[in-house]
C-alpha cells in the first residue's frame, strides 16, 4: 500500500506542520507482475481523528504497468479521484 500524505508548512517551519489530505492506494490483487490494479481512497483528517479516517471518496487505477515510475502511479490515481468527478476522465483511469 502506499500512503500519500500533505502537510502543510506554516511559513515553511516544519515545527508548525499539520496534515491537511491523506490518499492510499492499495493493490486490488487482481493484477499480475507485470500490471496492477489498484484501489484509491481519499482520506482526510478533520476534528475528529475517529471519523476523519473514514474514506470521503474512491477511485480505481486499472492496468498500470508496475515498470514505470511511483509518481505515475500517484498521477493515476489523482486523476481517478479528482478528474471523474468533474466530468474531465472515467472513473477508471487506465494508460
């Protein structure tokens, strides 16, 4: 699973930081060694640390080839989120 997580800097002083977003995504196991499946969960933490862990929402990234980079993974799943939603992208998001 990978944990993607934000924080915010206040003034750029890592003294003051605070997590604003949390994103994981986790293979579906469905995939083989070369291709994956994976499932997104935006998470976030609000007031209550109960509740806030909770998923808001999730997306699906479908046949990404596990040879390229992390951060293409993490662009996937980005755009699996944010994108689907707005009308821009499926709900899937494929290579």
């Amino acid at each position: 699973m990978l944990v993607v997580r934000v924080e915010l800097w206040p003034g750029g002083f890592e003294s003051g930081k605070r997590q604003i977003a949390l994103m994981r995504i986790y293979n579906d196991g469905t995939g083989d060694d070369e291709r994956g499946n994976y499932i997104v969960q935006q998470l976030s933490y609000g007031d209550d640390p109960v509740t806030g862990k909770l998923p808001l929402s999730e997306g699906v990234v479908k046949d990404h080839n596990r040879a390229c980079s992390v951060w293409e993974l993490v662009r996937k799943a980005l755009n699996a989120k944010w994108a689907a939603p707005l009308g821009l992208a499926s709900n899937i998001a494929k290579e």
